[in-house]
C-alpha cells in the first residue's frame, strides 16, 4: 500500500478511537515518525496531509534537512511541517538541535533543560518542549522517573526558563503483542499529568505524547492527544 493508503487507514482507526472514547477527532494530532526514511517519502507525507513528523537523531536529520528545504513549501506555506526531535538528546547536542528542529519532545534531565534554555536564548527562540517521563522498568527507556526529586526541580524552575515552552508529557511504554497490558501505563502518565497539574497550577502542561503504531488506539482511549506512527504510514524500518 502507498504511503497515502496508509495515511488514511491511521486517520480511520484514529477517529474511531476517539469516538469509542467520547473525544473530538481534532483532540488528537498525528506524528509521522520519519526517522530512518528519505527525505522524499517525508514529502509524499506532507502532500497527504501530515504536519508533524518525527526524527531521533540529530546529525540524520540535518543531513535530511538540506533536501527537504527544497521541497517547495513544506516549510514556507502557510500549514508548514514541524520536524520534532523524539530521541535521546545528549546535551552536548542542545545548540544543534535548536537549531534544527521545531520541538524537542525528549527532555529528560534538569541539566538538558538548562541547556536548551541557553541555546535558545543564544538563538532568540521560545522553544517548545516536553517532558519525557520513565513509567517502563526497561533499562532502554528515558525519561524522568515520577515523583523524584530531579523532576520536582524541573518543574520549580520551568516559569524561569523564559526561552522554553512546556507543552507537557511523552512516554513510550515496554513493547508487548497484548495492548491492553500497555493501557495502565498510558493511564498512569495521565494520572501523573493531572497531578502535577494541580501541583503546577502556573504551568500549562496539557500534551500527552503516547502512542505508536501498534497500540495508539489504546492511547487515544486514555487520554493522547500527540500519537506517533512509524511503521503503519511508511513500513517497517530498514535493518541496520
């Protein structure tokens, strides 16, 4: 199937989701996680429709973006693409990736948060961003763990961090064939933002970045309102 297909199929299963939950279909945006793919299926995307997409790794999509700025008003027009960073982002990366990108959903750690407000500052940017949070015991998830001191730091500091703009949560739960064992989690950062948002009342932290190709209807059903879908709009990602 094409890549348009595929597109259609998501947005299918994303407003039954949001009807099975009581939502309007507007609550929820689609990623595009583009990360590994070439330039020109970002394009084909674009052309049908989708706004958001979603890279790992710095130095891939700088290479990318080089192409990308060519392609006639995805960056220009007056629905332009927002390129998000959604991997693991080491602070000695901060300056580039402020550079390059339009969100940076991965923030995991007070130290990348100062950094990031530094380079935006640096930039003359407001910089919108997330909070990654950890609910997954697995050794290869990021993110703050809840009600630790460190996040509790991060949250004190953010109405002083006057070139970053936090938008809320992001997660990624363990990967299992049985998505109903992945809904708790999804509930719990649910849970966590309500909680924090009572705690916070200063800060507007309303995304929940949940949900992949897999087991986003899940996620639509607990309250996402950012899913990310790799695989279900352009295959399965090349082997190393």
């Amino acid at each position: 199937m094409s890549i348009a297909d595929n597109i259609a199929l998501v947005e299918e299963e994303i407003a039954a989701a949001c009807r099975r939950a009581g939502r309007p279909r507007a609550d929820v945006r689609l990623m595009a996680v583009s990360k590994t793919h070439p330039p020109e299926w970002i394009v084909e995307a674009f052309a049908n429709g989708v706004r958001l997409f979603g890279e790992n790794r710095v130095q891939e999509y700088a290479g990318k973006r080089v192409a990308l700025a060519a392609a006639a008003g995805l960056f220009t027009g007056p629905e332009p693409a927002k390129i998000h960073c959604i991997g693991p982002l080491q602070s000695n990366k901060a300056v580039r990736a402020v550079q390059i990108f339009d969100v940076i959903d991965t923030v995991d750690s007070l130290r990348l948060a100062e950094r990031l407000e530094q380079a935006a500052a640096e930039a003359g940017k407001c910089l919108p961003m997330s909070i990654e949070i950890k609910l997954s015991p697995e050794a290869s998830k990021h993110g703050f763990i809840p009600d630790t001191a460190e996040l509790n730091q991060l949250l004190e500091r953010l109405p002083d961090l006057h070139h970053l703009d936090a938008q809320g949560f992001m997660m990624v739960p363990p990967f299992v064939d049985d998505i109903e064992r992945v809904r708790p989690y999804f509930h719990q950062l649910l849970l966590l933002r309500d909680s924090i948002a009572r705690r916070y009342p200063r800060l507007a932290l309303n995304e929940l970045s949940m949900g992949m190709s897999h087991d986003f209807p899940v996620a639509i059903e607990e309250g996402a309102t950012l899913v990310r879908i790799g695989t279900a709009i352009f295959g399965a990602r090349p082997s190393k």
